[in-house]
C-alpha cells in the first residue's frame, strides 16, 4: 500500500496568529500564551482576518510526538474563563518549582545584583556585593553599645567619697553627701532600731558610723569656734607694738566724767575730738608721740556684758575714786569686774583739790580688796588727780603708758584683721553700722568678715573723727558699713579671704546655734550610767552690812544637793543697781535685796527686762526663798496608786455610745474619773480615761468590788473578752530640799 500524505486543514477564524504559533513552538509543551483581543475593529493588517481555504500541510521532519499531540484532538478554548484558569495553574506550578530553588543553601557572599547568564559565569564575572550604609551604620551603633555597656558597668560600681561631717547634720543633707537615697539611710536606721525623718538631726557620732557603714570615708568637721580659734592665734613674726585699750570705771559720783573730758582735752594732736562719744563711744588720743584708745562705759552694762561674753578687750582699767567719799559698794563691782577679766587697775584719785580729801583713807580702803599702791610696797599704780585744776593728768597718762609698756602690748600688723563689737545701730540711710575696735591685723576697706551670725564686705570705714578711711590698725576704733545685720555688743569680727568662707561660717554658726542644743544621739552603757550634770542656781545678794552678806553666804554654801547647788556670783553691800540688774539678766540669775531697797533706774530697768528683785528681812526667809526656787528646779515625784480592777466578760453595741465593755469589777473599785489601763495578754494596750460608766442601765459614778458593769473609755472601743481594766491614780508630790 502507498502511504497517502496527510493533510491538516483549519478552518474558521483562527485564535492565534502565526507568528504567536511560531513563539509557541519554541516554548515548549506547558507554555500558554494568552492574547488580548483589541476591541479596534479590524482593518489592514489587524489579525481577525479571515482565513476559509488555506491548509497547514505538516512536514515529513516533525517528530511522531507533534503527530500524536496533534492526532489527539484538544477541545478549543473558547471562554476567558478557562483561559484565566489554565493561566493560574500554570503559574502556580512555577511558582512551586522556583520556591524549591530557593531551599537550597546560599552562600552570603554569592549575592548577585544582576541576571546571572551562562556567558557571565563563565567569565568569572560574580563579584561580592559591597555592604550598605545603612548596614555600616547599624555595625558602628552595636559597637558604640557594647562600649556603652562595659563603661557603665565600671561606673556602677561604689565610689568611695571623703563626707564631711559636722557637729549636727540632718539625715536628708547627710544622704545628700553621700550621693545616697534619703530612704536607704532612713531605712539602715530603722534597722538600728532608731525612729527617725528625713529632717531629724543626727549627732556627729551616729553620721560617722553610717558613713562608714555606706562605704565612704568620713571626715568631721571643725566647730565654728575651732575655726575662728586658729585664725586668732597670733603670730610670733612681725609683731609690732600697739596702743592700749583703756576703759574709765568708776562711781558716777566720783568725777568719772569730768577725768574723761579732762583726757579728751590733752590731745595735741587735733582739736576735732569732741563727737567721738556720739559717734562710736570710743576715741584715740595722742600724747608724747604715744597713742591711747579709751572706751567710753558710762555704768558697768556694756563692761558685764562683754564680760559674760568672755570679751577680754579692755588692757587697762582705770579706777575713778572720789578722795573724799572713800570706796563705795559700785567702786568694789568695778574691782571684781576688772579681776574677772583678768585686766590690770591704774586707780586715780580724784578731787584731791578739796579740802576735806584723805587719798591715804582711799589707799588703806583698797587694801581689802587686794590692790596695793606702790608706797605700800605694792604693784598698784595709783595717781592724785583733780579734774578740777588738772591736777597730775600727765601722770596719770605716764602711768597708763608705763603699764601698756609693762604688758609689752605687741601685734600682728598685716594679717587679717579681727576684733570686737563694741555696739551695733541701725542708721536711717547707711542701714546697719557696727563700731568696733580692731585688735590684730589691718581692716581694710573691701575686706569680707564674719560677727556673730552675721558677715559682710566693708564698704566704708569711718574712724572716730567722722573721716573715711582706707584701713584701720590696731587698737583704732571705726565704724563698719556693710554687715547684712546688727551685731551684738561683744560678737568677735574677723575677716576671712572671700565671701564664700564668710558666708559659710556664719552658716555654721547659725546651724550650731540652732540645732546644736539637742541632736540626736544613742544611749550607750557608758552614757546610760554616767551622772548627770548639776544645775546650778545663780545668785546675786545684795545687803545692808558687811556682817549679814557674810551670814547669808555661809548659810547658803551650807545648802547641799545631788541635782541642784547654789552659785553666789555677786555678794555686795548696798542698795540695787542697774549694774545688778543686766548681771543678773546676763546670768539668768536670781537677784536677792536684802534690807535693802532698789534705785528708781533700776526698778525701772528691772520691769523692762521681766527681772524679780526679791526683798527680804529676816535671813530665814532669805534662806527659805532659796531652797524653793532650788526645789523649782527638781523633777516632781510621780506616784501611782491602783484603786480596781475589772475582767471584761462580753462586748456589747449600744446605738449613740458605740461599743461598750461588759465588766465585772474583781477588786477594788471603779469610778467614773480614774484612769484606766487595757491590759491584753500581761502586755499594756491603751491608757486612757473612763468616758461612762452603766450599772443596769443607768449611768452611775461608782462600781464596787463584785459588781458588774457597762464600762466605756474616751476614744478607744477596740475591746475584746478576757481584756482587764486596770483602774489607777497619778499623785504628782513636789520634791523640796
């Protein structure tokens, strides 16, 4: 048999042009290409054209599998649908084969950036992709890190820091200084068993140990006082002498002013020194080429007030005394004052000019208060003056000189300087002044210091004739513009180097004096045992005779007590003064008149300054007036007596008076006013007062032994059965001595 060719004829519109017939051949078996039909209608060239009698003869060369695929006859696809669905099918079967690529291992540093082709990985083209800035940059941020990490681990480790501590330090500025929590140190206390704020003052011993305990060193603080001791410690190099500082004492009777006007008037040197008094109450004069400062104490206030301060400013005192009135009561205050000052007496022996005169009688009298002229193989120098006819001035001034020589007065001129306050005003237009007598160093103008609880920057210095100057030596006394307060008479002034030091000691100064009087502290065994110090009752007793001031002071020193002693400071003959009075405010002392009657000045004085003067009569009540007010100082003695006792048997509630306690009274009785106990367990829980008491309903005063009872107590209803009610009185008996 022949075999026929066969034909393939296709007729109708075809759905795929020959050109995309052509692509399909050399797709392969599983590509599909999908064509868009164009909604243009069909024109030259457009691919809907017509084909009815054209056949597609296959070639001999084709391959039995295209005869079989073709042999085969495909239903044609007519619908988007289908045509869609065979899309997705297909796709997702690549998509499948390509994820299975994808499993394979890569290696980092393999990463192409374009299509890889057979020609560029044959030529060895593949070159590594360099890395991102922002990769670089996350690189440089996890380094920065670990460098961040390691130095805050070195930094949180504890430093150890020098603390310094004062005498009194608050917990809040201790934890401060420690760079610590205020609640660690509070709780490390707690732990200690001490109850204590953020604002509680510890004492230096207790801030000590918890800065040692938080790992740091600590350091104490000096005191104020150390501070200013080391800066007054005078040097021995470059001393050069100074004047003296002399103070005129006397009776006012005496002529104490008249000798200081005669002074005033031996001043060769200037004629403008009769305003010194107004203006600062000390001036300097010269005399043969030698200076004197005298300080003008009308009275002992000022003087007893300096005293009590432990002012030692005054060299020379000299001692006014009246030829013709002898020693008085005010001239022997003068004496003791100016030996508990510890200060030479240059005694002058004035209105020798008149008749009835005995300077002898005077020097006899001072024998008996230990001060012996130089006639009477003594060391007293001791001058006879008239301010009168100026009588022996000049060797009263020699005498002055000649004991300045004898102390050999010497001073440190360029340090910085310090002294004393002899008064403080407040000046309408210049704020406050303070006049002030330099003792050691030059005072400049500009110069910060410290007086008191005070500080400042001198801003003026205003010597005794009302003339500004530069700087102050030595014994000169001027007044000081700048102190941001007024001063207390006798306050220290000492300059330091800049604000920062002067303001800080006067901080200190104020702290101390503020919270230095009770800080907290621990009872150890050896302060728990220790006594206790004394008090002390000051006295100050003033009589008619010699005779009966020794009586009374004999029988006081006989007056003996563990907790409180008496303490004569002043025991004078003669009527109360003002000078009795400031030293008896100055002392907080009790002042005593015995037979004796005060002055109107003092009377007066007293009123103003809330001080008692106690008169007396007879030396028995003297005697008594004193053991009370020693007594006064005793703690009274508590006494407490149990009258009953109650066992709560059942709590009930009664509507307008809460809970109220069913007790049967097991001894003693019960009254409505006693106080009352809880006691739970042998351990006290409430003290308190009985509000009511019921007794089948009705409110009664008293419940007897036996008796059961409704019992309620003022602002405590926490009661629970088988408490007892301890009833009980406190006796508060006065203790005398």
């Amino acid at each position: 048999m022949e075999k026929k060719k066969t034909k393939l004829t296709i007729s109708g519109s075809p759905k795929k042009s020959f050109k995309n017939l052509d692509s399909s051949k050399s797709q392969g078996r599983k590509t599909v290409i999908i064509e868009r039909q164009s909604s243009r209608p069909s024109g030259k060239g457009g691919f809907s054209k017509q084909f009815t009698n054209k056949s597609i003869s296959t070639n001999n060369k084709i391959g039995s599998n295209f005869k079989s695929n073709f042999s085969q006859k495909i239903p044609p696809i007519t619908s988007d649908f289908e045509k869609r669905k065979l899309a997705e099918q297909r796709a997702t079967k690549k998509l499948k084969s390509k994820l299975d690529v994808d499993r394979k291992p890569k290696l980092g540093t393999e990463k192409r950036q374009v299509k890889l082709t057979v020609s560029r990985a044959l030529s060895d083209e593949i070159e590594t992709r360099e890395r991102s800035l922002a990769s670089v940059k996350r690189a440089r941020q996890k380094e920065l890190k670990n460098i961040n990490k390691e130095e805050n681990q070195e930094n949180s480790k504890p430093i150890k820091r020098n603390i310094n501590i004062p005498e009194a330090i608050t917990v809040r500025e201790l934890a401060n200084r420690m760079a610590e929590q205020s609640s660690s140190v509070v709780k490390f206390l707690f732990g200690m068993g001490v109850t204590v704020t953020i604002n509680q003052t510890l004492a230096a011993d207790t801030a000590e140990y918890l800065v040692k305990e938080f790992g740091h060193n600590p350091i104490r603080e000096e005191k104020a006082e150390e501070i200013i001791k080391k800066i007054k410690e005078s040097r021995t190099e470059n001393l050069k002498n100074r004047p003296p500082i002399v103070t005129v004492m006397g009776h006012v009777d005496h002529g104490k002013t008249s000798v200081l006007d005669v002074l005033r008037s031996t001043n060769v040197v200037s004629d403008e020194f009769g305003g010194i008094t107004q203006h600062i109450g000390a001036y300097q004069i010269e005399s043969q080429t030698k200076k004197l400062t005298f300080i003008d104490t009308p009275g002992h206030a000022a003087f007893t007030e300096m005293r009590a301060r432990g002012s030692k400013l005054t060299d020379v005192v000299v001692l006014v005394v009246a030829a013709d009135d002898g020693v008085k009561p005010q001239t022997i205050e003068s004496i003791k004052h100016a030996k508990a000052a510890n200060v030479p007496i240059v005694v002058a022996i004035n209105k020798c000019d008149l008749p009835d005169a005995d300077p002898q009688k005077i020097k006899n009298q001072l024998l008996e208060h230990e001060l012996i002229a130089e006639d009477l193989s003594g060391d007293t120098l001791m001058v006879e003056i008239s301010a009168k006819t100026k009588l022996n001035f000049d060797k009263l001034i020699e005498a002055i000189v000649l004991q300045a020589e004898i102390l050999d007065l010497k001073t440190d001129f360029e340090s910085k300087a310090t002294g004393v306050v002899l008064e403080s005003k407040i000046d309408t237009g210049r704020g406050p002044v303070a006049t002030i007598i330099v003792t050691s160093g030059t005072l400049k103008k500009g110069d910060f210091f410290v007086s008191g609880l005070k500080w400042g920057k001198v801003r003026a210095i205003i010597n005794d004739k009302g003339i500004s100057m530069n700087d102050a030596l030595p014994s000169t006394p001027v007044e000081i513009l700048g102190i941001n307060g007024a001063a207390k008479s006798g306050d220290d002034f000492i300059v330091l180097n800049n604000e920062k030091e002067a303001k800080k000691l006067s901080e200190n100064r104020a702290e101390e004096k503020k919270i230095g009087k009770n800080p907290l502290t621990f009872a150890t065994q050896e302060s728990a045992f220790t006594d206790k110090s004394t008090e002390e009752l000051n006295l100050i007793i003033k009589s008619d005779v010699h005779g009966s001031s020794e009586a009374i002071k004999n029988a006081v020193s006989k007056i003996k007590h563990d907790e409180v002693k008496p303490k004569i400071i002043l025991s004078d003959i003669g009527m109360v003064t003002e000078t009795d009075v400031t030293l008896a405010k100055a002392s907080n002392a009790v002042l005593i008149a015995f037979n004796v009657k005060p002055s109107k000045e003092a009377k007066k004085l007293a009123e103003n300054e809330n001080i008692k003067i106690s008169s007396y009569n007879i030396i028995y009540e003297v005697l008594d007036y004193i053991k009370k007010r020693m007594s006064g100082l005793l703690s009274p003695d508590v006494k407490e007596t149990i009258t009953g006792t109650a066992q709560i048997l059942e709590i009930f509630k009664v509507s307008g008076a809460g809970k109220v306690a069913g007790s049967k009274v097991t001894e003693g009785e019960i009254t409505s006013i006693s106080e009352v106990r809880i006691i739970r367990d042998g351990t006290i829980i409430y003290t308190g007062k009985i509000g009511t008491l019921f007794r089948e309903k009705n409110q009664v005063k008293q419940v007897s032994n036996g008796q059961e009872c409704g019992i309620t107590i003022k602002d405590y209803m926490d009661f629970q059965k088988n408490d007892t009610i301890e009833a009980f009185n406190k006796t508060s008996t006065e203790r005398s001595i």
